[in-house]
C-alpha cells in the first residue's frame, strides 16, 4: 500500500455485479406513479457482468502526481456500487407494480435467444485409460457402526490414545463409529490376525486388500492420470485473409459454409500461405486443465438419445438390442481421455483462468453451496468493503492479465478479440497422481524448436488444401510436408458473447421516422399454375392483386382487389405499397418470368407442406410462399472487451470488434459476413431476397432477386445466384440498457437495437426455417409461428380464370348490389345459381363480372367490373346432348372451389 495515497499496490479491482432482469430508476422505485415522467425500465436480455474497475491512472507510475485522483477513485467506485445495488434491490417491487398495470396485466414471459461465447479447442487422447475407476458411480456399500470388524486382542497403548485424540475432534454422535474404525484399522494391519475368522455380523471394509505382498512396488505404479498441461504456438492471421464459403477440409470432399483462408492476389492460382504471409503475430499460449469424467457422460449421453429417437425396426437392421445394451453399459470403460485447452481463448483476450487467490470462499450449507467473502479480502480504503465483495457472488475464476505476463518486447497487438489464426502444439504432457507423465512432444531443447506432432484434426479445425508442384499441402503459416499437417486452423470467432439476432419485421409508418420493428406479419405469394400467374395476399389473407403472364406486352396486371369490392374505408399501408412496388416490377415480362422461374425451381426443392395445409382451400392452386421483411444483426452480450495487460508495447488490436461511432474515425473494426438459406438442406426454406438499395438505407431494392435458385443454373433478370460477392455483411454491436446513472426507456432502448438490423424482403416457405449460417456463432433459426399462417389461411380464397363460355343470353342473370361480392362473402353459399357445364366434384362458385356504369378511375389496369357470385347448375341433357335456341353471349369470370369434396367439415 502506498503511505502517501492509501492506494493498495494493485493493478486492477474487478467486481462482477450480477443484474438478472432489469435496471430501474431507484428515484421513482417503489412509488407505483407510473405516469412519473422520470420512471425508467429496461430489459436486459440476460445477467450482465460489469467490470469495476479503478481508472487507467492506478496503472501509471507511482513517480508521477495523482494522489487527488486517487483519493476520488474508491469514492466514484463506491456511488456506482450503490446506485447498482439500490437498483437490484428495488427490481422486484417495480416489476410488480408494472405488472399489475392493465397495459401488462396479460403479459406473458419470454426470453431473448442466448449468447454463445468462443469455445476452447478440445482434445481427445486414444489408448490411455481414464483415472476414474470404472464403478465410481455404481452404489457404495456402506456399513453401519456394529457392523464394524474388532477382534478380541490386546491392544497397544498406543492405538488407545490416537482413539482418544480422535474423539476430542470428531462430533459426539460420531464417537462410537470413530472408535470401531480405530481399532479395526489396527486389526487388519499387515500382520495382525487378517486370516481369523470373522466375528458373525461384521463385514471387511470395501476397498480391504487381502492379496496385498510385502514388496514395494515404488516406480511400477499404475497411470492415474489427474491433469494436462499443455502449450500452443498460435499464429494470427489477418482477417482480410478469410472468407465466408462452401470449403473442403484436408481428407474430405464434403463442403461446409465456413470462413476459410482465400490469399488475396491476383495471381490464379494464388500463392500459398507461407509465401503470402509477411510479418508474423505469435503468441505462446498455456496452460492446465483436470481431467474429468464429464466426456464418458457426454458420449453415452449422445448414444442413449440416438437409440431413443430411431426406431427399434431401424436399430434392430444394424444392432441387436443385447448388443445396444452392452454398448450402452460398456461406455465407461473405453480407454481415452478428452478435455478442452482450457484457458486458451480467454488468453487470447489477456484473461487469465486457473488456480489464483479468491476473496470468496464456498461453503456447502443445509441450503445449498454459497460463498462467504474473507475477512482478510476486504479492502475498505479502496471501497472493497465485505458488503461490495459478496456482490461477486463467486464469479471470480476469470482475472485480467495486468502484469502476469510481459508483452513490452512485441510489436503486435497481444489482444485478440476475435479468433481467426492457427495453431500447433509446443508442449502436451499428461500428470498422473503419483507425478509421473506422459509427454507427446520430446522437451529437449533444439535449435528449430520442439518437433512436430501430427494429430488427427476434425473437420471444424482442418486447414484447407492447396496443390503445389503436383503435391498437396495443407495451406498453413509454415510449410508441412505432403499429405501432413501440425497445424490446426481456427476461423474467424467472437470469443466474448454474442448471438445472431432473426426477426420478422414491419415497417410502422407513423413513427417520426419510419423504421421497422418485430412483427410476425407475412404475405401469402401463390403460384397460380392453371393461369400462369403470381397471387398476392395482405397478412390477414385478403386478396390484393394478381400478375399473370401473356397478353400483348407479356404481362397482365388484375386491378386491385378484383373480383372482390375493394373496401371503400382501406387506405394506403406500409405493407401496400411494398406489394404495389413489387406488381410494378412483375409488369415487366422479364422480371415476372424470372420470378415465376426461380419459384417454381425452388419448389421442387423445398420439402412438402404440413398435413395441416391440406384442409385450406387453396391447397388446390399450389402451396403459397411468403413475402416477409427479415431483420438480422449480431449483437453482443456486454460492451467490447478491452486489453487487460498492464505489460503491453501495443494495445490496440488489428481491428476493433465494434464500428468506431466518430464517422471521421477510420480505424479498421469487423465487418463479417452471414450466409443466409441453404439450398441443399431441405429443413430450409429461404427462395430469395431482397437487399437493401445500399448499406445505410432500409428502403428495399426490388430490381435484384438474391438466390440459389437460378432456372437452368444461369443467373437471370432479376436474379442474382448467392455466392462469396454477395453474402450479407453485418457489424457486431452493442446498444448499451442503460447510461452511467440513468437508464433507456423500453421503446427507446427496443429502437435503437432495431436500427442495428439489417433489412431484407424474403420470399420463403412458411412451413419450413430460414438459416444463417457463419463459422464464429451456431447457425440461427427464422420461423414463422403457425398462428401467423393459420388465420390468414382461414380467409383466403383461391381462384383462377375461366372463359369464354357461350350461354344464352337469357340466361345470364341481372346484378344485383345486394349480393356484390366482397372478401367476406366469398366463401357463402350463393343465392343464385348459373347454369354451366357441368365441373368436377364439389362446391363450385362463379363469380361474374359487370360494368354497371362503373368505369376506369385512372389506374393502371383497372377496368371498374364488380362482381356477383353465382351456384354452378348443371346444364344441358347428358343423355341427349344439343343447343339451346339462340341468341348467345360469350362470358368470362372466376371459378372458386367453396367445399372441395374431401373438405372437413365444420362442427
């Protein structure tokens, strides 16, 4: 401790605070005023750990003057603390008081998906038996007091007294048990009377060894490996090295979307790692982890579910039940070991895991295992009091570096917040119990370092190949010999919590400036074979308009709402217009061939709708698609991490994981690319998108179509095939719930994460996920809920043209106003019938246009016809067939299947 600042000598104070819900203004906490202005809540997706600091000057030399700068750091760490802790203390209430709100009062609870963070490399060791004996989990036979082996003999003084002494130490309830153990330890000493019988009712310990010779056996001790110590050479590739594709992998022919290393050259082919690479950025990593038993419980764990979710039929082709059994059982006995480099993306980021000096201490209690904080912990001077220590609430395993390690002889960056590099292994020793070990890697010292090893690498972690004078090579930092590799590849990985964010989003039109916010609206699109058309829908299924191919200038656009009365009280929506700029784009023969190539095509690929479907009426037209709006952004738990090296020539990394929020600020930050839909997986059901006009806008561009579904496998207008050039680049952030003493209000929090999305208009299955798909989070899921689907199912209707049919003129009924038809009567059975050849089985309508003095009012296509619905009679004499008597009149109209005949009927 410093005597002139009354500062502890100490590099960095960290105290996690643990918030589980939401961050509350304690000001107004409590009141129940609601309409108080200054009331503040915010969610927070899950528990946040915020880091306390002292301020960078704590770290500077004490040669300099910052003694009043000292003296206010524990003051400023003391209001936060506070401030936090009032605010966690008051959460409940105000929850509470929220909910019991009318506005909240049916409000269910739900989560946010979870953040994943970078996982350590894990190895898996062949041939070695694991330390834990093999019935370590079966049940312990225990024995109870009396039935304790003590054998009438003299006893020594000696054992009369360590019994004595044992008592004074044991609880009292324990003496007796105590005592027999004692003396039946000295019983069954080597050379006591083991051979005697035993008396009746008392039973040899479990782990008694009657086979136990006399000969030392020091030396020839058997492998009880307890941890692994190990060290890595990672070398950092640059990020402009990477690329998001399909890659193969060393030994494989299958491709995986994955960031892979692609040169950047201009040179075909280009050169190979080795030669392209300039300056190196190395860092020696280490360190220890136990070897535990969780692996055996994973892998059978993994077993059992395969066996509970295949059918026994299946099974019983490839492996008799006795044999499963046996399977099952025998898991624990296989001879490996496996377990994660613990510690090695964590250094990347300079924290430090492992064995180190906690201010907590865990105790097991009667409720359970908590953790009380150590007198000698507490700090008061520098605000650790005993109170601020038990906020850490155990989560103190992971610590900054400050000077643990000495980074001032390097001219690279030490901090990585994203992973994207390879690495091979220095050092691999295994530690059994009695300190022998096992060393994969000779540790003698040589001119050109340790000699390499080569393990078996999975497929996540392979570098890909390259050919080089006839040979293979894996593309690596350092030249391997043919067909061999040390080096194992880690692409690019966010190694501090994130997650990929997928909404489905509306445009809300009556926000100062329109943005777009979660909603789960769609819009059915409909494949009309027997017109050759494309049917649009709005989201609660009413029919909006229809493009079909043909006509003189190839295209015909139906007016809006035709055959059905447009209501006279719509107006313009957000979701309209988006429709009315998509059919203008559909009128261009071209465009609507395209579109209805890349539909059809993708149709034959996406997988059948659900049995579900089945009982709407459209079912007969074809299976419908959706138009949606998509938002996607990757978000991260907590704001970015920072060096915590106290010792570092360089601090700032090769680029910054967040987009510097001063335009003029040029430093390079990550920009990584999603690949979103899968066209050869058939649990996805992405057909196209729509991108953005450019990377700031959220208006949509719909003269491109972004695909995999290209007819004939050749781009197309307006289709543009998915490949490296397109996938969609984001920019992680991070939108902070609240500010330094003050919080967000929920929509303006909720806002502002929505202005981090990026927009896209999707047409996809509406039965089947849509994917994104990297290598630095797991794959996120898109799904529209079946509600949203069912009760737009349930309103429309399908039809498609028909006609010219020539009838006599008398028989063609007057309109009536009172029957005109409207998206709500299209489905009631008709007044009226009209008599026309006789249709297949079910309830048909037709629907039948007329002028009545309407006329064009100025919009494109429209011809102002309002329609009466009729009952199909069937006309004419089957047996004596002929015409009727003259004159007649041609007609064309809708055919609408009301009931098909294996409809379900309604109760």
């Amino acid at each position: 401790m410093s005597n002139e600042t009354g500062i502890a000598d100490f590099d960095v104070a960290l105290v996690p605070i643990q918030l589980d819900a939401f961050v509350i203004n304690p000001a107004v906490c409590g009141t129940g005023n609601d309409n108080d202005t200054s009331a503040r809540i915010c969610p927070i997706t899950q528990p946040n750990y915020t880091f306390l600091r002292l301020d960078s000057f704590l770290l500077q030399s004490d040669v300099q003057n910052h003694v009043a700068l000292h003296n206010t750091a524990p003051a400023s760490i003391n209001s936060r603390l506070t401030d936090l802790v009032i605010s966690e203390a008051c959460r409940p209430t105000r929850v509470q008081v929220l909910l019991r709100n009318g506005a909240l009062a049916a409000v269910e609870s739900t989560s946010e998906p979870v953040f994943y963070g970078g996982n350590d490399p894990t190895v898996l060791i062949g041939g070695i038996p694991s330390g834990w004996a093999l019935d370590y989990l079966d049940n312990l036979a225990i024995r109870a007091p009396y039935q304790i082996v003590i054998r009438i003999e003299a006893v020594p003084d000696v054992v009369h007294f360590l019994a004595a002494r044992v008592l004074q130490t044991v609880p009292r309830i324990l003496d007796e048990a105590s005592m027999r153990l004692i003396y039946e330890f000295f019983s069954l000493r080597p050379g006591g009377r083991s051979d005697a019988l035993l008396p009746e009712g008392t039973f040899y310990p479990q782990f008694h060894d009657q086979l136990t010779t006399d000969e030392r056996w020091r030396d020839r001790w058997a492998l009880v490996p307890l941890y692994v110590e190990w060290e890595v050479e990672y070398n950092h590739i640059p990020f402009e090295y990477w690329k998001l594709d399909e890659h193969t992998t060393r030994h494989s022919e299958d491709k995986l979307v994955r960031y892979g290393v692609t040169v950047p050259s201009s040179r075909d082919p280009p050169p190979p790692l080795w030669e392209a690479l300039g300056q190196k950025d190395i860092r020696i990593l280490s360190g220890r982890v136990l070897i535990l038993p969780q692996p055996s419980f994973a892998l059978g764990a993994k077993i059992k579910q395969l066996f509970q979710d295949t059918p026994p039929s299946i099974l019983d082709e490839y492996l008799p039940q006795d044999q499963r059994d046996n399977l099952v059982a025998s898991i624990g006995e296989l001879s490996y070991l496996s377990s994660p480099l613990l510690g090695f993306a964590s250094g990347l980021v300079t924290q430090a895991e492992g064995s180190h000096l906690k201010p907590e201490n865990k105790v097991i209690g009667p409720e359970g295992e908590f953790s009380y904080v150590l007198n000698a912990a507490a700090f008061n001077q520098a605000g650790l009091t005993e109170d601020n220590l038990g906020l850490i609430n155990g989560e103190s395993a992971l610590t900054p570096y400050a000077a643990l390690v000495n980074f001032t002889d390097s001219d690279n960056c030490h901090f990585k917040p994203v992973t994207h590099g390879q690495f091979r292994f220095r050092k691999f020793n295994v530690i059994d119990k009695f300190g022998q070990a096992l060393m994969a890697i000779d540790q003698k010292p040589r001119r050109n370092g340790p000699p390499p090893v080569y393990p078996c690498i999975s497929s996540l972690y392979a570098p890909q190949e390259i050919t080089v004078d006839g040979k293979k090579y894996a593309n690596t930092v350092i030249q391997d010999r043919s067909e061999q590799c040390e080096f194992l590849q880690l692409p690019p990985q966010i190694i501090q919590p994130a997650r990929i964010n997928a909404k489905f989003v509306t445009r809300i039109s009556n926000d100062p400036s329109p943005v777009f916010r979660g909603s789960a609206a769609w819009r059915p699109v409909i494949t009309n074979y027997a017109d050759y058309g494309i049917q649009l829908f709005l989201p609660d299924g009413t029919f909006y308009r229809e493009v079909r191919v043909g006509g003189p200038l190839g295209t015909l656009a139906s007016p809006k709402w035709l055959p059905f009365a447009p209501d006279p009280d719509a107006q313009p929506t957000p979701d309209t217009r988006e429709l009315d700029t998509l059919i203008s784009k559909l009128g261009d023969p071209k465009y609507l061939v395209g579109f209805w190539g890349m539909i059809t095509t993708a149709q034959q690929k996406l997988p059948p709708a659900p049995r579900a479907y089945a009982q709407f009426l459209n079912s007969i037209v074809g299976k419908p698609l959706a138009l949606v709006n998509t938002g996607w952004s990757v978000e991260l738990s907590g704001p970015p991490l920072d060096i915590e090296s106290t010792q570092a020539k360089v601090t700032k990394p090769e680029r910054m994981l967040l987009k510097p929020t001063d335009p003029n600020n040029k430093t390079p930050h990550y920009e990584l690319q999603l690949r979103l839909g899968n066209e050869e997986a058939g649990y996805d059901g992405l057909v196209g998108y729509f991108d953005t006009t450019n990377p700031s806008s959220d208006q949509l561009n719909y003269d491109q179509i972004k695909t995999f579904f290209l007819p004939d496998g050749k781009p197309t207008d307006p289709l543009i095939g998915l490949d490296i050039e397109e996938y969609p680049i984001f920019e992680p952030y991070w939108q902070p719930p609240y500010i330094q003493g003050s919080t967000v209000e929920p929509f303006v929090y909720q806002d502002r994460r929505n202005t981090q999305m990026s927009i896209f208009g999707a047409i996809l299955d509406p039965f089947t996920p849509v994917h994104a798909y990297s290598s630095f989070l797991p794959a996120a899921e898109l799904l529209l809920p079946p509600w949203t689907w069912q009760k737009a199912m349930d309103t429309m209707t399908a039809f498609f043209h028909a006609g010219p049919l020539t009838m006599p003129v008398n028989d063609v009924p007057e309109y009536y106003e009172s029957e005109k038809l409207t998206t709500k009567n299209a489905r009631d059975m008709p007044k009226r019938n009209l008599l026309l050849p006789s249709l297949g089985g079910g309830d048909w309508s037709w629907f039948q246009p007329y002028a009545e003095g309407q006329f064009a009012e100025g919009e494109e296509g429209n011809s102002g016809a309002i329609y009466n619905a009729f009952g199909i009679e069937k006309k004419g004499d089957l047996i004596k067939p002929g015409f009727q008597d003259g004159p007649y009149t041609a007609i064309e109209g809708f055919l609408q299947l009301r009931n098909p005949v294996m409809a379900p009927s309604k109760s």
